[in-house]
C-alpha cells in the first residue's frame, strides 16, 4: 500500500511540475499614438501565437477582441473609458491588466 501512496505523490508531482513548466507572460504598452500593443508568450520559450486577446470596459463588456499575431503581439485602438486587457493563455493561463497600469 505504502508504495502505490509513493508512486502516487510522485505522479503528481511530477503533473505539477508539468503544470508549472510553462507560466503565461503578457505585458502591454501605449504607443503614444492612441494604440496599445501587448506581447505574450510562454515561460518555457513558447510563442502566444493565435492566443485569444479581449478588451473590455469597467463593467466587463467585450469591446475588441482578437489574438495574438504571428510575432505574439496584439495592438488595438486605446478606448476611450476604462478598461483592462485578457489574455487567454489556456489551461487557466488568464493575465488580465488594467488599462490604469499601461504606460508608455
């Protein structure tokens, strides 16, 4: 019994290391001229490539929405109320960023 408990706990281990291999990372700009880009990818090397991206205002209503490019960057004209931006990594990989925080 002792040993199925053994080989259990390093299974699991060894599926949260898998999990934590590859973290989503998302930043954003302002560009200065009214456009905000964002580039994503993964800790472990991986691009963000078609990784879903949404804008949304205050209340949580979409108002753009898209996905990264084939560079893993996502520009979008800056609204005009409050917002924050998404990115969908998958595998519960969300960074969402408050517009406030965006800076050029």
């Amino acid at each position: 019994m002792n040993r199925q408990l053994v080989v259990i706990a390093l299974l699991l281990a060894g599926l949260a290391a898998r999990v934590q291999a590859h973290n989503a990372i998302c930043d954003c700009y302002d560009n200065g001229d009214n456009t905000i880009t964002c580039e994503g990818g993964f800790s472990d090397g991986g691009t963000a490539v078609g990784v879903p991206m949404r804008v949304l205002d205050e209340a949580g209503k979409v108002l753009i929405e898209g996905a990264m490019s084939d560079r893993s960057d996502f520009t979008f004209t800056k609204p005009d109320v409050g917002f924050r931006v998404e990115f969908e990594g998958g595998d519960g990989h969300v960074i969402q960023i408050d517009g406030r925080d965006i800076e050029e």
